[in-house]
C-alpha cells in the first residue's frame, strides 16, 4: 500500500514539474527577451523632467519620491519600460549612476526608436 502512494506521488510530482517547467522556461525567455528589446532604446530629455526614485511600480501620477530633475539635452539609458493602464514608465539609469523612472507623460522626453504600435 505504501508503494502504491509512493508511486502515485513520484508521479504527481514529475508532472507537476514538466508542466512547470513547459510553462516556465517560454515565459522565462519571453520576459529576457522584453528587457533585452527595451534596453535598446535611449531616452532624450527635451525639458527639465523629474526623475523618482525606485523602479516604476504604477504610480502614474508620480507619487514616488523625486530622485533629482533632468536638465534638457540630456540623453539617458533605459532599463525598462513598463505599460500600465493609465501610464507608461520607464526606468532609467542617470548619468552619475543612480537609477529611478520617469513617468511617460511628466515632462517632455522622447524615446529612441520609438515605441512600436500593437
């Protein structure tokens, strides 16, 4: 009887982690493959904009603290960009090393390539 249960587990198990593993690695390497294409782009400051601390996680109306304001001209490399339902942010690395997002919308920025239409 134990064998039997011992069996039945060993299986469930195994299944569990192919379906797992089917499921994981596609999205996995979708997820590698969105960060890589977003790194490709730069963002170009066209006026001063505010620049908030952390990664952008929603809040859209800039809620985060500011890190520091962008002076026009300034080009900046882009981490992440990340499509809300209200907004878009995009996390950048500044040019002293610090990393924040700006909110797509608060100030005027421009992204290099631009962002493809769906």
């Amino acid at each position: 009887m134990i064998r039997v249960i011992k069996n039945a587990l060993y299986f469930i198990f195994g299944f569990v982690i192919t379906v797992a593993l089917i499921l994981g690695i596609p999205i996995a390497v979708w997820w590698a493959w969105d960060v890589h294409n977003d790194r490709r782009h730069t963002l170009s400051v066209n006026s001063s904009t505010p620049v908030f601390v952390g990664n952008g996680n929603g809040d859209c109306g800039g809620d985060s603290p500011r890190l520091s304001t962008v002076p026009d001209g300034t080009h900046l490399k882009v981490r992440r960009i990340i499509v809300w339902k209200d907004c878009a942010t995009i996390d950048v690395t500044l040019p002293d090393g610090q990393q924040g997002h700006i909110v797509y919308g608060v100030g005027d920025v421009s992204l290099y390539p631009p962002l493809s239409r769906y």
